[in-house]
C-alpha cells in the first residue's frame, strides 16, 4: 500500500516571501524618509535666500561723508602746485588736472 503524505495547506507567503516584502516595504520607507529629508532641506534652503533677498533690498542707512576740513589758502597752492607737477610727469591727464584744479579752486 502507498503511503499518502498529509496535505498541508501553507497558508501566506512563507519565509523567503516575507523576507521579499519585508525587503521592499524598507526600501519604501526610506525612499521617503530621504524624500522627506531633501524637501526639509530644500525648504530650508529657499527660506534663507528668501531672507538674504528681503535683507538686500531693504535700504541701508548711511551716514553722509563727514565735510573735509577747511583748507587754508596756502594748504590750496601746495595742492595745485603737488597737482601740476603730477600733470607735467604724465600723472595725470589734461582732464583730471582740469577735474580736480575745479575741486580745489570751488570756496567751501
């Protein structure tokens, strides 16, 4: 007489199948939590040029140059004199000999 095996129904995945779906539902998992990571820095990221803009086209207040101080007739002379030596060794040029003689000869 032949022996019958029992049947035995296997119910689920078994092992191996298991270990397969365990292997996917981490892989899952963790591409989002990197999806979530690169958004949060993305964010993050856009805040701060966000900031950087609205700090750069606030105005900055500045002071107004201080006034030089006032310059004795004597002081002007040496000036004109420091500033036609310069033009004569090919310093300066005509215009800025001419720009910066105005300078010095407009009374403050």
């Amino acid at each position: 007489m032949l022996r019958r095996r029992p049947v035995v129904g296997r119910r689920g995945p078994g092992l191996l199948g298991m270990a397969a779906v365990g292997g996917v539902a981490y892989a899952a998992g963790r591409g989002g939590a990197n999806r979530a990571a690169q958004e949060q820095m993305q964010d993050q990221q856009i805040g701060e040029l966000q900031a950087q803009q609205a700090a750069a086209q606030q105005p900055v207040a500045t002071q107004p140059p201080a006034a030089p101080p006032e310059m004795t007739s004597d002081d002007r002379l040496r000036q004109l004199r420091e500033l036609g030596e310069l033009k004569s060794s090919g310093v300066l040029t005509d215009e800025e000999f001419q720009r910066e003689k105005a300078r010095l000869l407009v009374p403050r």
